[in-house]
C-alpha cells in the first residue's frame, strides 16, 4: 500500500521520482500524471515570473479535503498532489497529480477531478509579473464549470 | 473578538493583511456589511458587485454562515492556482 503525499513546497518536484514510488504495488494498474507549467501566452507580455500566494494555514487541510473527496468517490491506491508556491518562471512545473488505481476510468477521472476542484477551491493566487507591472491572474468562469460537472 | 485576514489582491488594495475586530459579527453577511460600511476600497470591494470567497476557520464559507467567537475570517479574491 502507498501513502498519499499531500504537499505544498516552493523547490520543483521529480515527476520520476514521484512515480517511482509506486513500483512494485502489482495492486495498481493504470497511473495518471497531471502537471501544470507556467505557460507565457497570456495577454500581458513578457512574463518574467508567476507569483504564487496561498493561505498557509488553510491549504493543506483544503487539498486533503480534496483528496478525501476524490478517493471516496473512485478506488484509488493512491494520490500525489504537489502545488509549489512562490516566484515561478516560464516553463517551470507548478502543480503535479498522481493518481494510481486498478483501473484507468477511475485514474483518469479523479485526476481531472482533483484539478477541477483544486482551481476553484484551494487557496492559491496567481500574479504575472512582468517588466513594467504584476497584475493578479483573475479567475476564469471555465474552472468554476468545470468543476459544476462534477457535482 | 475575532480576526479577519485578507489574500492576494484584496489584501493589496484594502493595504491590510490582518486585523482584529472588537465586535463579533453574527454572520458572514453581517461582517461584510461592517467592513463595508468604511467606505472608499472597503465599499468597492466589498458592496461593489464584486466577487470574494470568504472562509471560516480555515473552511470555505457562505455569506449566511454563523461566525463564532474567536474565529479567524479570511477574505479573498476567487483563487487562481493549478
């Protein structure tokens, strides 16, 4: 059996080495990886960093909330959620989710999931920062629908 | 008594991270109509028309929620993360 690893940091990740921590768990037979990237297509030119601010004392309790959540609704074996926070550049990696199960509907599904329900509820904000000015990312209608199909 | 702390651009516009508020609001309702009644950013913000999440010792609230004593009341934009 694998541990879940709930985790808010500011130092990247190993995607390898997060799924190295399921090998040898013949229990699990579909893993689906999600990661997000800071992406440079926003109107606001030149992003020089993404900053990412959260509510500490909220955070985790909301992720595992989340997970709970997920793993109560599919049979999982297990959940990878990481979520960095701080000065991000282009490119770099912000959030991974892992989802392991004996079967891939059930890996597929709670990882799109614990995405949705992660942009519109945990307590994380976004702010682009470029060369003349750091504007707040403001939320986007899309996620909270996304999210709605679920309920 | 409670507390109120303020996120991301909220807490940029109204220049505050955290206060401590002499009077215990009954509701979530209550405590914005409070803050509001300061006026200027407060009113924008805040009676303005514009969207804010609120959260009750650290869990997602409605406007209706009760507030209790000694609580920690946080008040910020709809989050952005992911």
């Amino acid at each position: 059996m694998v541990a879940d690893v709930i985790v808010v940091q500011e130092q990247d990740f190993d995607v390898a080495a997060e799924y190295a921590r399921f090998a040898g768990d013949a229990t699990i037979g579909a893993v689906v990886m999600f990661v997000g990237r800071v992406r440079d297509l926003n109107p606001q030119p030149e992003l020089i960093a993404l900053e990412l601010e959260h509510y500490p004392k909220m955070t985790e309790r909301a992720l595992q909330q989340i997970v709970a959540d997920a793993k109560a609704r599919w049979p999982l074996d297990a959940v990878t959620l990481i979520h960095r926070v701080g000065p991000l550049r282009p490119a770099e990696q912000i959030v991974l989710v892992l989802t392991a199960s004996a079967h891939r509907d059930a890996a597929y599904a709670a990882n799109a999931y614990i995405m949705d329900y992660l942009k519109t509820e945990a307590p994380f904000w976004k702010k682009e920062v470029t060369a003349n000015a750091s504007i707040w990312v403001d939320a986007r209608e899309s996620d909270q629908t996304a999210r709605q199909r679920w309920e | 008594m409670i507390s109120v702390v303020y996120f991301a651009r909220l807490k940029e516009v109204l220049g505050l991270a955290e206060e401590q508020l002499p009077q215990s609001p009954a509701t979530v309702a209550d405590l914005i109509d409070l803050l509001a009644a300061r006026g200027g950013v407060w009113a924008e913000e805040l009676a303005g028309g514009k969207v804010f999440r609120v959260a009750i010792n650290q869990e997602m609230a409605r406007l209706s929620d009760a507030i209790p004593e000694g609580a920690e009341v946080a008040i910020f934009p709809p989050v952005t993360g992911g």
